[in-house]
C-alpha cells in the first residue's frame, strides 16, 4: 500500500504526503510500557508500603489463548468482492509525434504490416492520440450482514464497477448488485443476487475502548480468509479523507485487498469496517484504519431503503480556532467552530450567521472542533431544527436554524489567480506582495491579492498562498493593499501579537492568524 491507502483493490487511492496535516494520525508515536524507578542517594530504593499497587496487579493474562472459536463463528460471513472495472486511458503528451500519428519525433514511417504500427493503432499514439479504454479488476472485502444477502464493503472497492462478483466461504462465486454508496464515508451496500439463507454478522452496539481486543478478517492480496488480531490502538483519528473522518485506528495488520473486510471484537460483534493504513512501505506497519460501526449502522440502513444518504446542513465554511486565532479574537480556549465564510441563500442565512461567528454549542452540548460539528449536523438530517450558541464580538447569543439538505456533490475549486499587473506592494519583513484585486483578472472587486510569496516566509508558515485574497483584517474590510499595511501598523503600535485576516484561496475562505511584528 502507499502512503495513507485506501486498502482494497490494486487501484485504491492515496493520500500524499504534501496533505497531511500535524497530529491527523499521519506521524504516530508507539505505544509504549515504561518502568518507574525511584532513585535514592544510596541507590534505588523500594516503594513504601503505603504506596498504590501497580496498575497491572489483578489483571488478567494478556490477550486471549486463541481465537479459533470465534472465527469459526464469524468466517461464513465475510466475503471476497471481485470487481470488473472500465478504467480510462489518458492521451499520451502532445509534444511527441509528427508526420505519422503515434510516432515520435523523427522516427520513420511504419508499414502497415509492421508490429509497432498495430501497437500504435491499439493503444493509440504519444502524440494526444486518443487510447482505447481499458478493462481491468479490483479485489476487496466485504461481510454480510442479512441472511438474504446484503454484503458491506467500501466504496473504493465498487466504483465504477461493470460487474461484481461475490466468493463466499468455501470458493462459491455469485453475482451481486449495488444497491447504493456513499462517497464521503466511504461506504457501500451490495445485495447478492442469488437467493438463498447467507450466514451473517451483526454491528456492535458499543464502541471499543482504546486498548480492547480486534481482530480483522480479509481478503489481502487475493488471500481469501485471511485472520490477523491486534488491539484498538486510538479512536476518533482524522485522516484527512473527508468531512466525517472518525477513524478507530487498530494494529491488526491489515494490507491491499482488506478493505470493506470486518474488523470484530470478541464478541464476535462488527466493531469497524476497514479502509486505510498508513504505510511508508506499502504494507502494512501496524497502523490501520476502520470506519466505526456506529458510523456505518446510519449509513448502511439509509442505502437499504433508499440507496442513498442524505444530511442536515447548515451552508457554512467553518474551521478550527487555532490559540494565535483564539487570541486574535480574545478568545479563552480554542474549543469551537469558526464560521469563515456564509454561503448565499442557505439556512445560516436565514438564521443571521456571520463570517467571524464561533459556533460553541449544538442544542446545549459544547462543540469541541469542526469536524464534530459536521459530523453532528450531517447526523441530524434535513429538516431538522436546532440550537446553536454563539461567540460573537465577546459575547454570547443563541440562534434557531432549521436545517436544509447538503448538496449532492459539493467540492471548492482550487487554485488562485495569476497578476496581469504589477503594481504592487511589498511587505517585506512578512514575505509577501500585493495588488487589488479589481486588478487582477478573476480576483475580484473587493480586497488585496497575494501577488508573490516567500515560500520560507512568516506569512507563508502560517498558510497565506500565491493568489490568495485577502478579505478582512482585524475584523474590518479591505479595498486594497494600504489598508493591510495600516492594519498590521496599527496591531503593531497596539502591541497585539497577531492580526487575524479572512483570505478566500479559490472558492473557499478562511481565517489565519498573522504576526504583528515578526522581526
């Protein structure tokens, strides 16, 4: 597998290095046991007698004698999913070829009878030739979960799929349907369509504790069966994949082809459904990821009845207080959710939200982070009302919204906007430059592009891009570069330690927090 992989199939995705962000389960440290020793000047002395027992007295002996017994009672359940694909072909660069179609630069014309001149013809040329698309197969796991034979599995593993087939225990092959999928949690619901009784295994009821048993049942590589056991090592882990990510992390090792495969408790109870590892290798170190059982449950049962999932949404672009945005807004923790952008006619319009408003609670219960309120509000569904409290200029208010409908396929474009000219103005000591953005192309009416940037700058540390537009500073508007130069003056003369700015990268703004005086 690579970097962060989704695990399935010989064509599953990943997650490159220049995404991961600090602390999102990408950099992990061991777990380990370490010894306490008291010292003493004449060596090392005992524990008093007075002194609490040892956390491991009376515990029972580590792990389990075996686990034969219950995957005796679960293997009838899992599956192996072997998915027919059409995967397209891209053209070849258009700098090579001239004179006949599908040769390189100075190469001479083929005869028709000529092998390479077949090859060209197949596969199409080098030079923008289009190709031929191509079939291929992807492999996964999955588990079933009715006697009448719906099987879970990932959505990597099924998408774009022309044909799926299902190898139950014993080698037995039968066709299955889709019956629906869901991209931002990964998930996917197959129906075989052979009748008969299937054996099958239930979702757990209770979350793992950090620490309890597991073990993983798969398809890895082709390998049909395949049992490997290890412990819950974190919960809640953010992997960057999507919105809702919630991952319990386990060591059970867990390669290609595992994903969609179950991992159980010792109950014999589907816990998590396997998606990602992390792996500098391509196989599996030990740190892999599962979509919780509580996650998919909802999920699963939406599929079933309607073959598709849909969500509460409130129409914000919310992200994490940071402690230099926290102090940016005189803020006392970085609990929260900062609005950064409202989007038009949207239920938080509706409701009076404000770009700069932190979201603190959801129906009375605290918000801690951006993640868990979008994973809350997408819980609730359309429709739904609820109460949200609000930090705004210091003080606290409480807001009614009803909740509308997430969109269907809602992504940002990336990418800024390149100066036509270059009038521009330099701040130096922050490695940065800007021009209004009423002169540069696409940019805008309002605010200060970022026109050139110092890569190793303080403003490109704390996240200012090429082509960002800087909307607000210090809470107020901007018209043009002056009013950053007076800005960052004034936050300076006032001793503030940073200015929080609202930059639009793309289609999509945001806040960070910039130094006031970074010399």
């Amino acid at each position: 597998m690579l970097n962060w992989s989704a695990q399935p199939s010989h064509r599953e995705p990943s997650f490159p290095r220049a995404r991961r962000r600090p602390l999102r389960a990408v950099m992990l440290s061991a777990v380990g046991a370490s010894a306490l020793v008291v010292g003493s000047a004449a060596g090392v002395a005992m524990l008093p007698a007075y002194a609490e027992a040892p956390a491991t007295q009376g515990m029972a002996p580590v792990g389990p004698a075996s686990f034969a017994d219950l995957v005796e009672r679960v293997k009838g359940a899992v599956v192996s999913v072997k998915v027919d694909v059409v995967e397209k072909a891209e053209a070849a660069s258009p700098e090579f070829g001239e004179g006949m179609p599908g040769l390189p630069p100075g190469m001479p014309p083929l005869s028709p009878d000529d092998p390479l001149y077949r090859f060209f013809k197949h596969f199409g040329a080098p030079n923008g030739t289009p190709q031929r698309p191509h079939k291929g197969q992807a492999l996964g796991s999955g588990f079933i979960i009715s006697s009448d034979g719906y099987v879970v599995t990932n959505n990597h593993v099924v998408s774009d799929a022309t044909n799926v087939k299902i190898t139950l225990e014993g080698g037995k092959v039968v066709s299955a349907k889709i019956i629906g999928v869901d991209k931002k949690t990964d998930l996917a619901l197959l129906k075989i369509t052979e009748p008969g009784t299937y054996p099958y295994v239930e979702f757990s009821n209770a979350m793992p504790r950090v620490g309890d048993w597991v073990i993983a049942v798969g398809n890895p590589f082709g390998l049909g069966g395949t049992v490997t056991a290890g412990i819950v090592s974190a919960r809640g882990r953010d992997i960057g994949s999507g919105p809702y990510d919630d991952y319990l992390q386990i060591d059970a090792p867990v390669n290609r082809g595992n994903s969609g495969g179950p991992t159980f408790n010792t109950k014999g109870e589907v816990v998590g459904i396997n998606t990602a590892i992390y792996s500098p290798s391509g196989g599996s170190v030990g740190i892999g990821f599962a979509i919780p059982a509580e996650v998919a449950k909802d999920v699963i049962s939406e599929l079933k009845n309607k073959g598709s999932v849909t969500r509460g949404y409130i129409g914000v672009q919310i992200q994490a207080v940071t402690q230099e945005i926290a102090e940016s807004l005189g803020l006392k923790s970085t609990q929260g959710a900062l609005v950064a952008q409202v989007q038009p006619n949207t239920p938080a319009v509706a409701a009076g939200l404000q770009s700069g408003d932190v979201i603190t609670a959801l129906d009375g219960v605290k918000v801690e982070g951006p993640h868990e309120l979008s994973r809350k509000i997408a819980a609730l569904g359309p429709n739904a009302e609820v109460d949200l409290t609000i930090l705004r200029n210091g003080a606290n208010k409480d807001i009614k919204l009803k909740l509308g409908k997430l969109p269907d396929d809602q992504q940002a474009k990336a990418g800024g906007m390149m100066p036509e000219k270059a009038a521009k103005t330099a701040l130096t000591k922050y490695g940065f430059s800007l021009e209004a953005a009423k002169d540069v192309s696409g940019a805008g009416k309002d605010g200060a592009v970022v026109t050139d940037l110092d890569p190793d700058g303080p403003a490109a540390q704390k996240g200012l891009r090429q082509g960002d537009v800087i909307l607000d500073i210090g809470g107020k508007p901007v018209a043009g570069p002056d009013d950053v130069v007076n800005a960052l003056a004034d936050a300076k003369k006032e001793g503030r330690r940073a200015v929080l700015l609202r930059v639009k990268t793309g289609d999509n703004t945001h806040f960070l927090a910039l130094s006031a005086d970074p010399s």
